[in-house]
C-alpha cells in the first residue's frame, strides 16, 4: 500500500514538473491583429506563423479581417507571413520589421506574444 502511494506521488510530481511553460521546449509564439487595405477578399488571405523556416500555425482572417494564431516556437524567433504584399503596420511591441520582399513580419528574439493593431495590405 506505501509502494502505491509513493508511485502515485512520484507520477503527480513528475506530470506537473514536466508541464510547465518554463522549459524552453514548451515555449509558444501567440499573434493576434487586423489585416486592412482596399478591396481584399479575406478568404483567400494566407496567414502563417514561422519559425526556423517551418510553418507552425496558420489560418485566414475573419470577415472583419481578425485573426489569432498561435504555434510551437522552434527557436527563438518567429515571423507573420502574408501571401499579400505588406505595406505598413502598426504593433503592441516595438523591433518588428517588414522582409524584403514585403511578404513576411520579422519579431524580434525574445518575443512570444504580439498584438498587430492594423497590417495595411496591397490590393
């Protein structure tokens, strides 16, 4: 009967240990925002969250053009990518950039949250 609750204790302390957002494994990018411009069909608006060059989450905008995605970070940075030209944008925190190819948000290291209040598209 001791054995059993001691096995019980070590296999409770050993979920919640191995559960915790502290470990560098478990770490999430969360994004959420507004994409606006003229004439945009938001159904075929492609949002896609990157990291180490693999997609981790992706999603197209409501009606109103909202959005939330949220992925596993697979290293310490992580970027927006559009399939529409980005022309400005307007965010929560500050050290974003736009590609050189206007197609993609560059968030800087460090940053697992970010709210885009406005992403200003080409038609």
């Amino acid at each position: 009967m001791r054995f059993l609750f001691i096995l019980t204790i070590v296999v409770l302390v050993t979920t919640f240990i191995s559960c915790t957002s502290e470990n560098r494994d478990n770490a999430r990018a969360y994004v959420e925002g507004k994409i606006t411009g003229t004439q945009l069909d938001y159904n075929k608006i492609a949002i896609l969250l990157k990291s180490d060059d693999k997609n981790i989450a992706e999603t197209i905008p409501t009606n109103a053009g909202e959005f939330v995605l949220s992925g596993p970070l697979l290293n310490d940075s992580f970027s927006l990518v559009l399939n529409k030209k980005i022309k400005s944008f307007a965010a929560s925190k500050s050290g974003c950039t736009i590609s050189a190819d206007s197609l993609e948000i560059l968030v800087p290291t460090g940053t697992t949250y970010i709210t885009f209040n406005e992403i200003i598209v080409e038609p």
